[in-house]
C-alpha cells in the first residue's frame, strides 16, 4: 500500500471526526494568522472555556498586530489579568513589534521567520504552519508514535526524520 493510500486512511476519518464532533470557537471562525496567534498563547495552561471571555476582550481592544504593537503595557497587563504568566503577552508585543518593523504588518510565512519570534515556541510555530497547510515538523511523541502506526516508518528511525517537515 503507498504513502498516500495509507495517508487517506488517516486523513478522511479525522477531518470526518473533526466535522462532526468540533467545538465553535471564535479564533476558528475567522482564522487568521493574528487570531490563531493569539488564541494559541492564551490557550498554553489555560482551559478553552476560560479563554473564550479573554479572547474576545483582547481582540476587541487590540483587532490586529498594528494595534498590538502599539498599546500601552498597563493595558495589555489589564486585558491579560486573569490569564498569568505575563512575559507571554509581553513577548507577543514584542513579536507584533517586531512583525510591524520588518515585515509590514504581515504575519511572516516562512518557517526561520516565524521561529525567530520573540515568544514562539515549536507548538505554536507548528499551529501557524497547519493554519496554512504548511509543511510542518511533528513536535508531540504521542503524535509521532500514531503517525509511525499510520505511515510506513519505523518509530525507531532516527528522529530527525521526523524533525524534517512532513
């Protein structure tokens, strides 16, 4: 059986799951780069159903990276309150700024870009990448282990086979 027949078997029965079982959740309905971003950040320790509130508090004061960019600490500090581990809003800041000077405003695409960051990590790197049906680098053991079940590679190769983007 090829790669791609084995893939199909993997890929229609979960975006089929996916489908029928997915929440509605604001950053999916309006998937940009900015709100995917966003989202992911607020999401690292904290339950979906708690960051609903703050999401939405967040992008109504701050609707792009512009803004972002632009806001006055006390002010982000305050739309954070409640979600801990400030440095994470302030290295968001320091991305939008960064995204403003260099890139124009525009969410960088390119892997080494997105990566150089300040406050990207390889688990949100990879969700900006999945957002645009990017090649992307597996990072979950556990996910790893069930694409080795579903693909033609041994989980004993050497992993930087699987470091390469798939």
């Amino acid at each position: 059986m090829s790669i791609e027949t084995r893939w199909e078997y993997v890929v229609d029965p979960l975006l089929d799951f996916y489908d029928s079982q997915r929440r509605i959740l604001p950053w999916r309905e309006e998937p940009t780069p900015y709100h995917v971003w966003v989202s992911e950040i607020m999401l690292q320790q904290t339950r979906v159903e708690a960051v609903k509130a703050y999401y939405k508090r967040f992008m109504d004061a701050l609707p792009d990276i512009r803004s972002l960019a632009e806001a006055e600490e006390e002010m982000l500090l305050k739309l954070w309150e409640g979600l801990g581990y400030y440095n994470r809003v302030r290295n968001m800041q320091k991305a939008a700024q960064k995204i403003e000077e260099e890139y124009a405003g525009k969410f960088p695409e390119n892997y080494e870009e997105i990566k150089a960051l300040p406050g990207i990590g390889n688990y949100t790197l990879h969700r900006q990448f999945i957002l645009d049906s990017q090649p992307f680098r597996l990072t979950d053991s556990r996910k790893r282990t069930d694409f080795t079940l579903c693909l033609p590679i041994r989980h004993t190769d050497n992993r930087a086979k699987f470091d390469q983007p798939v």
